[in-house]
C-alpha cells in the first residue's frame, strides 16, 4: 500500500513539473520569432546587416522591450508592441519604410502562421 501512494506521489510531482516546463518553452515561443532581412534596415537606431536574425520581446504587449539576436548574441534592442492581425500572416514578412535620408526603418515583423505582428518603435 505504501509503495502505491509513493508510486502515485512521484507521477503526480513528474507530470506537474513536465507541465510547467511545457508552459515555459510555449511562453518563450510565443514571445519570440525568427526572421530573414534581405537588405541594409535599421531597427530602432542599429543598422542592420542582411542575414538571419532572432526577436525575443517581453513586457506588456502595448510597451515590450525587444531584443534582436544573430547567432544567440544581441545586435540591437528597441521598443515595440504586438498588433493583431486580421488573420494568421501567410508567411514571415518584414515591413519597413524608407526615411527621408533613404535609410530603411523596419517598422513591423510578421511572422509565420501567426495572428500578431511585432511593431518596432522608430
């Protein structure tokens, strides 16, 4: 009978620990997306170089602090919020606009198969 209740006291301690680790690794996916930038941008006041690139943001969705990453190491960090979209984006797109100096400004992030996009602060 004892051996049943340890039994039964180590699946339960197992199961709710493998549960918070899956909510910590969705929390992080969620918050995080990659992405490809095909040209010379700026993100907040950091040029960027054409390459693959990572985004980590947390904080309220109105006022996130972002980071950029290349090759897990930070190259730039902004503010941002997320913004809903009207659907799920097709594909990862980044949006930019070009300034008057003719720097380009990426402004917003869409990433794959999701409904929220990351806007970045200019």
């Amino acid at each position: 009978m004892r051996f049943t209740q340890y039994l039964g006291l180590l699946f339960v301690m197992a199961l709710a620990m493998s549960v918070n680790a899956f909510a910590k690794g969705t929390h992080k996916e969620a918050n995080s997306g990659n992405f490809t930038v095909q040209e010379h941008v700026q993100i907040g006041s950091t040029d960027i170089a054409p390459g693959q690139y990572k985004a980590e943001w947390s904080g309220p969705a109105n006022n996130l602090q972002v980071e950029i990453l290349q090759h897990g190491k930070t190259v730039a960090t902004t503010e941002g919020s997320i913004k809903d979209l009207p659907q799920p984006s097709p594909y990862t797109a980044v949006v930019t606009k070009t300034e008057s100096n003719h720097t380009k400004q990426v402004q917003e992030i869409d990433f794959n198969h999701r409904s929220e996009a990351l806007t970045i602060a200019g």
